[in-house]
C-alpha cells in the first residue's frame, strides 16, 4: 500500500486517480483516455473559449493550499465566461510541474477543482502534464456557452450608458496586502474583517449568476481582475465617467481600512483579484438588469453614467478630485 | 523610432503589434481585444480541443529560431486535431515570458505562427501573456472541427484491423540526437540526410490532409508523439501485434544510422517527436483508407494485423524477437 506522502512518478498513474474522476459526466472527455476532447454543441450555441494561467509566486504563493490555487485557476477563467453572458461547461488542464507532487498535494489540488467545478457547472475535458524546470504553471483553458447573438462584448458600450459593478471592490488587494504584510491593520480589522478580505484573495467567487442578466441587458461587460480604473477605462472605451469614490461598493473592511488612512484607496481603485464584473446598461435596460441581479442573488451598484467626449474623472470621499495621472492610474490604458 | 532589439515592456504592445494580426480574418477574435473568443460551430459539427504545451529546455532548445518553436507549439497540436478525424481552425496562446521580449524575436515568434496556421489553416482566437521566473513555456489550445459522429477516438481499434503508419518513423530522434552531439554520425549521414533528420525534430509536419481519410475510414487513431512502440499499444488496447522492425517505414538517413548501428533500432521504435499519425483500418475499409491517403498525398505503410489474445512483438531486422521487456519498452504503457 502507497502511503500519502510518496511521489506519483507516473502520469497514466496521477491522471487516472486524480484528474479522470472530475471527468465524469463529460461524455467528450473520454475518461482523459484519448488524446483530445470532443464538445457536440447544441444547434444556436456559441462556445465561449478563454485561458488565463496561474503561476506559482506570479498569480499565487506557491506554500498556499493546492485546494486553493487550484479553485482560484478555475475561477479566473469561469469568472471571464461570466463577464461574456456565457455559461462554463468546461475546461482543459495543463499541469506543469517542478516535480512528482506527493498523493497529499494531489489529493488537495483534486479537490479544489471539484469544488470549483461543482460550484461553477463545468467539468474536466482534457489536458496534458508535464515537468518544468520552472515554477507550478496551471493552464486553464475555459469553455462556456452562450445562445448565439448573446455574447457580451467589452468594446461595445455607448453613451449614456449606465455602469453598475457587482460585489464589492478592493477586498482582494486588502487580502493580498495582509498575506504580505500579516501584522499590517492590527489594530484597525477585526479578526473577522480579516478573514474575509483573506478569503476573498485566496477564493475569488465568480459571478457565474450574473451571466443571464449580463447577455439579455448589458452592452458591454468584462470582469474586474486587473483594477478598476483600468478595467472601467477600457470598458468606457471612448467615453469617460464621473466616479465619485464614495459610491464604490466596499465591505466593511475596506471600509475600515480607508477610514484608517485614505491612501487606501488605491486598494480601490487599482487592486486586481476582485473577480466582479463591469457592466454598462443601456437605459431602458437598467430595470430589468437590476432585476435579472436581484434573482440572482448578486447585488449591483451603479457607479455613473458613460459620457461620450468626458474624461474620466475620480472624486475622493472629500469630493476633491484625485490626479490620476499624478497617481500613475492614467497610465492603465 | 524603436530599434529591432529594443524589449518590449507593454502587453497591449505586444498583443497587438505582433499578435493580433494573427487573428485577422476570425471574427470570433475580436481582434484580440476582448477577454474571450467566440466560436458560432456550423449545426452538425462538434469540436475537438487539445492542449500540448511546450516548455523552453524541455520540449524545445531554448536558444533555437523563435519561428521554429512557434511552428512546433501549433504543430505538435495540429498534429492532434489531424489524428482525431478534426480540421483545425483557430487556437489559444498563452506565452509565459521570463523576460520582456524584443522586437526581433517576438517578429520571428509571430512569423512560425503564421506559418504555421496557414499551412495548418487556423487562427489565433485568443490568449493571455505573462512574466514567469520560470523557462518561457507556450500553451496552445488547438480547436478543429469535426462532422458530428466522424471523432476518431484513440481506444476503438478493433481486432482484425489493419495497422497503418504515415510517413517515415525515427527522423525526429535522429535530428534530436545530432542536435545533442553534432558530430555524430559523421562518417555514416551526408550533409542532405543530416539536414533531413535536424529538420523533422526542428519542424514537424502534422498530417493535416488524413483527417478526412481517418475519419471515413479508420477504426482508431493517434499521433505518434511519444514513440512508436508506446502508441501502437495505446492503439492496439487489449489486443497485441506481430511488428517486424523491417516493415516500419524509415528515411534515407534512418536507414543509414541503423545499417550503422542496429541498436539505432530504439530510434524507430521508442523515438518520440515524428508526429505521424497510427491508425486502425477495419479490413473492409482499407481499400478507402488507402485511396484516401493516396489523393492527400500521403504516403501510409502497413505494420501489420491486430489479433485479440495476442502480444505485441517485434522482430529485428533479422527475424529474432527482440526481448521488450529487457528493452524497457514494456513500461510503456
């Protein structure tokens, strides 16, 4: 008998135990028995295909729970599916691999993808392992489906329309500091508030909810992964806004934090990893987004309205408004 | 004005000086500047998807032409598409950079793309780049399309059925070889066969033209990556083989190496890299196979009879059995 901590040297050995399982139910992975995939996609079907890596040290801290960084390559990837209205029914995995992972760490990594899998509705199609000299590298690729002529694009917004976000915003960048920086907000966090800004770093949960209201109500939408002044500038595309700081949703421990000092509010307007999503709405679209979000369960907050020929402009909690260029943000193009 | 070895720091610069005209000509791309792609598949038609990536030191010389690595990330999966019966027509790239690449090179990387997808007849869709402390590793998911119900799986040969190989077997290991000792072989390759055999590692020629072949004709399929001997039992399953090295098709410059030297034979059967194609013929479909592969220009040799109940052996070029086992090749499961 193999005890748990003795490397899997073998690849038929770890793909079969390990990843095959969360092939089941997806008559086109073949069991990861066959060298490809095959989707058989309904009639009026479009497949919504994207691929964000992870990388030990770049995208996650490489002594993290493999269950964790295991949902998180799940989750970056089924969070843009979302953005794009669709819904993830798939996904390929390429594993490379400083050495044999122990039973232990397989069984952990296996284990945050099902969980992730489960909570987002897509399953294991495909993939391939290898060794590298180099970090853990977990490619992901993601498929979802969207019914054709849905699709959310992220260059589509117009004037006058209305941008909303989901969730709250900042919660990551806070989580990522207090990773950093453990002692950082001692005495400003509750062990609670910590917890969940932690939580929000090491689990982004993707809006998968959102996607229905997204492609029967939004223009144009993309998820907040890079900060939210460079995702808003791209999706404003040529337009500009007026955003007051004070009307972006934050928990109640980013909100402690900027009460604590208001630097922080580039945690923000500039810290990645939150997962939420962007949407400009149309008008006579708002009622039925607010709506189609409210069934789902994920609360929407509107942030301004898209104005063609306006720059984008941010007011602090003061109401002055912040030099972006002088802050760095004007170059997140 | 920028000079050619100037490195190139922004991702949008990148992407969408040497990327996205790439993706001109997929619509689904959106000109790589969405967070997805969007494939609409014809009604009837299903979609195969592969992923090999390939990792700079592992699958590739880290110092060789960027244009030739490229071809092979797109080669080694087209090669993929071809075996299952699939018409490849777009791919996703995500390039791991440790470094910010220069102009030069991301010229002559973009350059093997293109290449690539046209003799391969596909698109860029979509992708992602980051920086990794690690080795510059290139993922590429493959997408083709197959008619619905033509997949050629890899595990449905059945016994009976005739074996066939494309092309010729143990260039790309002699190419490896003397690119780990160039001076080997000296006296026995000319100057043409050399070049031959470095050119089969360096840039692999998938069999794109016997996917329609394989998909009307053949009972199983895969492409020959990892060896001869290794993917003719993934291909014979339960069922064995009698091979005669003699009847394995080789070049002008393997043919050579083995008059040589006849252990070079682990060159024919174990050499990985060829990216020829096995295949399954039921006896009443090889005249078709044959034709087939004869008006795509193809050339395919019979190894021999699948016969349920029975081992795989080989007989060297003498007629004796070689002992597999004692070979190592019985691991090769």
């Amino acid at each position: 008998m193999q005890g748990s901590d003795d490397r899997i040297e073998d690849e038929t050995d770890l793909v079969q135990t390990y990843l095959a399982p969360l092939a089941a139910g997806a008559p086109g992975a073949f069991g990861l028995r066959d060298d490809a995939a095959l989707i058989s996609p309904e009639p009026g079907t479009g497949i919504v295909v994207s691929s964000d890596p992870i990388i030990a040290g770049v995208h996650f801290f490489a002594g993290d729970a493999a269950a964790d960084f295991a949902w998180k390559a799940l989750a970056v990837n089924a969070s843009d599916m979302a953005a794009k209205g669709a819904t993830p029914f798939g996904y390929i995995l390429t594993l490379a691999l400083p050495e044999a992972p122990t039973r232990d760490w397989m069984q952990s990594f296996s284990a945050g993808l099902r969980q992730a899998q489960e909570s987002f509705g897509c399953h294991l199609l495909g993939g391939d392992t290898d060794r590298t000299p180099g970090p853990l590298t977990i490619g992901v690729t993601m498929m979802g489906s969207v019914p054709a002529g849905k699709f959310v694009p992220r260059h589509s917004a117009r004037s006058g329309d209305h941008v909303f976000v989901t969730g709250t915003i900042g919660d990551a960048a806070l989580g990522l500091a207090l990773r950093k920086i453990p002692a950082a907000f001692d005495d400003v966090l509750s062990e609670e508030q910590r917890a969940f800004a932690l939580g929000r770093y090491l689990r982004p949960r993707p809006r998968i909810g959102l996607a229905e209201a997204l492609r029967n109500h939004a223009s144009a939408a993309l998820d907040v992964s890079d900060g939210l002044l460079k995702d808003l500038r791209r999706l404003a595309g040529g337009s500009g806004m007026s955003l007051e700081l004070g009307s972006v949703p934050v928990s109640s421990a980013v909100s402690a934090a900027l009460t604590h000092d208001e630097n922080l509010a580039s945690l923000v307007l500039a810290g990645g990893d939150d997962y939420e999503i962007l949407a400009a709405v149309p008008p006579n679209a708002v009622a039925g987004f607010k709506q189609g979000a409210e069934e789902a369960g994920i609360a929407v907050t509107r942030l301004g309205i898209l104005e063609e020929g306006s720059p984008l402009e941010v007011r602090d909690l003061n109401g002055r408004f912040l030099d972006l260029q002088r802050l760095g943000y004007d170059h997140f193009a």
